[in-house]
C-alpha cells in the first residue's frame, strides 16, 4: 500500500518554498518528478473504469446497433466519470502544490464528487459515442461536410468537457452551471482553451495512429498523459476565474484553527 500513500508535499532539494513556480515542460516534468506515482494510479483508475464505455463503442459500431451504442455511452460515461474527476482532482491538486496523502484525499473527493459526476459523464458519453460512432459510418468521398461537422463536434465536447470535469472538481454547482460557466471559459480564455483541446487531440490522434502497439504505452500513460497537459494550459483560467489557491488555501487555515481551537 506504500503507493497508495505519497505524499504530495515533497518539493525535493535546494527548492525554495516560496520560489516561483515553472512554466511549459520544466513545470511539466517537475510535477511529474514529485507526484508521478499517484498521478499515475489515479490514470490507471480512470483508464479501467473507461473500458466498459471503449468495450461498449466497439461492440456498437461491429454490428452497427443503437441500442448498445446508447448503454455504452449513457452508462459507460456514468461509470467512468467519477474516476475521471478524481483524476483531475488529483491533478489540480498538484498544480496547486497542495499536500497530502493522496489515497485519503482521493477517497474523500471521490465520495463528495461521485454523485455530482454522474450526469456530466452520461451526457459526455453519450454525445462522444454518438459522434465516433458516425464518424465510422459515414463514408468520407461523399459525405466530407458531415465528417468535417463530426470532428467540430468532437473538438468542441473535448474543449468544454475539460472545464466541466474540473468544475465537478472543484465547485458544487447544478450541471446547468457547469455548462454555462464551461461555454464562457471556453470562449472567454480560448487560446488556452485551444491549446487544452490540442494536446488532446495529438495524444489521441497517436495512440489511434500507431495502434495497437500504443496499448502498451496507454499502460503507461493511461488518461493522465492528456487530463494533465489539458489541465496545465487551462489551469490559470480556472485560477483567475475562481481565484482557486487563495479559496483553498483560507478554507486549511479555517480547518486548521477549527481544529486547534477543539
């Protein structure tokens, strides 16, 4: 269990506390350098939780059936979603240099946030094997508008759902709110946004490229690879437009002197 209990607060030596944060791959490394053993099992987590919705798809589109096409996306999202918000629970979370034994951090934010994941992952789900699912059947000589207006529609689910994953991670709000703050995040900070979106799509577009020799490498990167360096671009607008570490950090101090005083 010795993994299951890193901690998040190890900066490593001669790094000062209040030392500026990097930026670009020197930040990206550094993080993985400190927290890649629970970002990983984190990943792994989602990945697995993820199958029965990429086993359901599958099934769906080699026997060209609706109906499965619609359990998959509806409940396959609905499983995966409260794993994919613990991933990116325990990535903001090392953004944000917080520390922590992940395990117990992870179960108490899965607890608070599996009930609220449940509807953005049903209509997450449903909307990506919905246009996957068109993409292959969609014969692309005569129908270049329509598979041109499936990859719009699969750039744009890509570009709000990486807000609203976080969202369910951060805040308690109905799924309305999610939507509407998503849309606004996405257009109000959208060369961030785009650059979340892209390498999303670069990992994707790698792993379906070159599979199936990728699926050892998904082993290795699982979900993590691509929720993270989403998650680095679009992080300083959830930190400007939630004012994030100065919330959380005045929410410890609370729950610090709450305890103290008991």
């Amino acid at each position: 269990m010795g993994l299951f209990h890193s901690n998040f607060d190890k900066p490593g030596p001669g790094v000062a506390p209040d030392a500026p944060r990097k930026k670009g791959a020197a930040r990206f490394f550094e993080i993985l350098g400190r927290d890649f053993s629970t970002i990983w099992l984190a990943g792994i987590l989602a990945l697995v939780s993820s199958l029965p919705f990429a086993l359901g798809l599958w099934f769906a589109v080699e026997t060209h059936s609706l109906i499965p096409l619609l359990a998959a996306g509806i409940l396959g999202g609905m499983l995966a979603a409260p794993q994919i918000v613990g991933l990116n629970d325990t990535i903001l979370r090392a953004l944000r240099d917080e520390p922590g034994y992940w395990w117990e951090t992870y179960k108490r934010a899965w607890k608070r946030n599996a009930k609220a994941s449940l509807l953005p992952g049903a209509v997450c789900g449903l909307l990506l094997a919905l246009e996957i699912f068109t993409l292959f059947h969609l014969d692309i000589r005569e129908n270049m508008p329509l598979v041109a207006a499936s990859f719009v529609a699969i750039i744009l689910l890509a570009g709000l759902s990486q807000y609203i994953y976080a969202q369910v991670a951060l805040i308690d709000i109905p799924f309305g709110g999610l939507l509407k703050n998503s849309l606004m995040l996405f257009l109000g900070y959208l060369p961030r946004s785009a650059l979340g979106v892209l390498w999303q799509l670069v990992y994707w577009g790698v792993i379906a490229l070159f599979w199936p020799l990728t699926g050892f490498v998904m082993i290795l990167t699982s979900l993590w690879v691509p929720c993270l360096l989403s998650l680095m671009g679009i992080y300083p607008a959830l930190e400007k437009s939630f004012n994030l570490e100065e919330t959380i950090k005045a929410m410890r101090d609370a729950q610090l002197n709450e305890d103290q005083s008991r």
